[in-house]
C-alpha cells in the first residue's frame, strides 16, 4: 500500500508539472488576433500566426489554435508592432497623432527640426498625447534664440510652434545670420542643455540653413552627441548631384564628424539630398557601418520641399543646375513647392 502511495504521489506529481508546463496556448486571452501575417523585425519573423493578449501585453504568438474574450480575425492583413517615425513634424497636434494611428505609427518622433526648451515641449504632451513621443534638442532653436535679439520665450512656447510666432516674435533668424564665435559658444550650450532635459539627439538641418550655418555647428552638434551617447539627425547641407554642392558632401561632412567625436547619426531623407547619388551615398554609410560608426539612412516617398523655411536647394536659381533638369521642369517644381 505504502509503495501504491508513492507511486500515485509521483504520478500527480508527474500529471500536475505537466499542466503547470502546457505552453500559453492552452489559455484563454483577452484578446486574440487570428491568421494575420505576423512580422516581427526583432526575430526576423514574417509567417501566419495568431498572437494573444492579455492585461493588455501580447502573451503569445503562435501557429496553435487560440481563443480569447475578443477576436479578430486578421486574414489578409498584416499583423506588426507599432511602428516608430522617425521623422515627423505633427507629433504635437491631436490630428497629427490620430494620423499616425491610422498608420499603424505608435511613436512619431520630432527628430529633425527638434524642438527648444525641451523640458517644456514634454511638459505640454504629458498626459495629453494619444501616442508615445519624443524629440531631439534642435540646433535651429538655439540659433533663432541666440541670433534673434527679439525672440522671447513664453510659457509652454517651443521654437518648432510655428504657430507662436508672433507671440515668440519669430523670424527665421536661424536660416539665414551666420554666428559669431561667441553666439556658437551660446547655440552649443543651449543644445546641451536640451539634452539634460531630455532630448533624444540633436536636430541639425544646414540644408534650411545653407548660408548661415557654420560647420563648427556640425561638429558641436557631433561632439555633444558623442558625450551624451545620443545622435545627430541631420537634414544634409546640400540637395543635389551637380558640383560643387552635391548631396554626398553634406553627407560626408557629418559622418567625418561622427568618426571623429562618436555618437550615432540618422542621415534624414538621404535621397532627397543625393538624388542621382543616391547609390554611392548607401555604399559610404553601410562601409561606415561596419567599422563600427553608428550611422542609418532615412529615405521617404514624397517630393514636396518647404522654401518657406528657406530650402536653398528648391529656389529656382538653383534648382536646374543642382539636378540637372530641363529649366521648364525647374520652373514648375519649383512653383509647385512654394
């Protein structure tokens, strides 16, 4: 009898470990996502599965049959994380974000332009924002407050809220009014102290900035990158695939710095500065990348400019030569993008 005991005691024992290791799937979720083609850029997964959440986190995914409270039957479609941009300037309105959702885009981030003071641009989403966000502290913010002797900050006013402008009397003084050594001194320290607050990287744009910008610019945008283990996303200096400014010098000038100083770099829509050069410029960056330079590309499918905030290589006077279009081309893009 005693030996029955323990042979019985053993095979609970057995019987329960096994149920305490039945995988997840044997559950129920509080939601389940059925058939989709699920991709997973993490593990490189791009198959059918089913996925299952519970208390709101994904607790499975998996080719078994699942079932939950909630199902949604995904045929057809694609089933993937909430996508990160890199690269948007609508990250504060409500609209903007709700546009972003219907993307599938869960964090929009103010990477190029950047925004100053950080700490209040953070403190207007808190609570508010319908999706995760972040920002780089921007160079060009710096420059209007150093280089602008009328601009004025308010509460919760941010260079990048264009709509402030005549509270902040904003006048494009970044673009154009090239800085003493002194007021670079004065932009760098301002950017560093965005950083302290919070910001993702730096945002450096010398493409809006073409005849203003100093490369000491650059190269503190780099070096403070490099201190603080953070990036410079960077609008390059010059869009075009003509000499003497084609789109790879721009491009050359910051990943020499990144090289030199550290940091990583997100070269922001690489093709609408190297157009023609588009496929040397990739060839650069992946050979920068495997030296250990932590450098990434960005391209995008649109074709509109903004000369309203002094795009030098959309004026008409340059615009033929740096694509080497017919003028009459020239000429329309170039009304059009105004």
């Amino acid at each position: 009898m005693y030996i029955q005991q323990k042979i019985l005691t053993f095979a609970l024992m057995i019987f329960f470990g096994w149920l305490a290791g039945l995988p997840a799937w044997a559950q129920d979720y509080d939601l389940v996502i059925l058939n989709g083609r699920v991709i997973d850029p993490e593990t490189m997964l791009d198959s059918v599965r089913n996925v299952g959440i519970k208390d709101g986190k994904i607790a499975i995914v998996t080719d078994k049959n699942i079932s939950g409270t909630e199902t949604i039957d995904a045929s057809g479609h694609v089933v993937a994380p909430g996508f990160i941009d890199t690269h948007s300037h609508n990250v504060l309105t409500p609209f903007g974000q709700k546009l972003h959702l219907r993307d599938g885009v869960t964090t929009p981030l103010e990477l190029e332009f950047g925004v100053l003071p950080v700490e209040k641009w953070y403190a207007s989403m808190e609570g508010k924002s319908q999706t995760n966000y972040g920002a780089t502290a921007g160079l060009q913010a710096a420059r209007e407050m150093v280089l602008n002797p009328n601009y004025s900050t308010i509460d919760g006013a941010t260079v990048n809220d264009l709509e402030l402008g005549t509270a902040t009397s904003f006048d494009m003084a970044w673009s154009t009014k090239v800085a003493t050594d002194e007021q670079v001194e004065q932009i760098l320290a301002l950017v560093e102290e965005g950083l302290k607050q919070g910001g993702l990287g730096v945002g450096y744009t010398p493409g809006y900035m073409v005849t203003g910008a100093r490369s000491e610019e650059g190269l503190g945008a780099q070096e403070l990158a490099g201190k603080y283990r953070r990036f410079v996303a960077m609008h390059g200096r010059f869009s075009g695939q003509m000499p003497p400014t084609d789109g790879l010098l721009g491009t050359l000038q910051q990943l020499g710095a990144a090289a030199a100083y550290g940091g990583g770099l997100i070269i922001q829509h690489m093709t609408a500065q190297t157009l023609a050069e588009t496929k040397a410029a990739q060839a650069l960056i992946d050979n920068a990348a495997q030296r250990g330079i932590p450098v990434i590309a960005e391209i995008y499918g649109y074709t509109y400019g903004a000369t309203m905030v002094a795009a030098d290589y959309l004026h008409p006077d340059n615009y033929q030569n740096n694509r080497a279009i017919p003028t009459a081309i020239s000429s329309r893009s170039a009304t059009c993008n105004r």
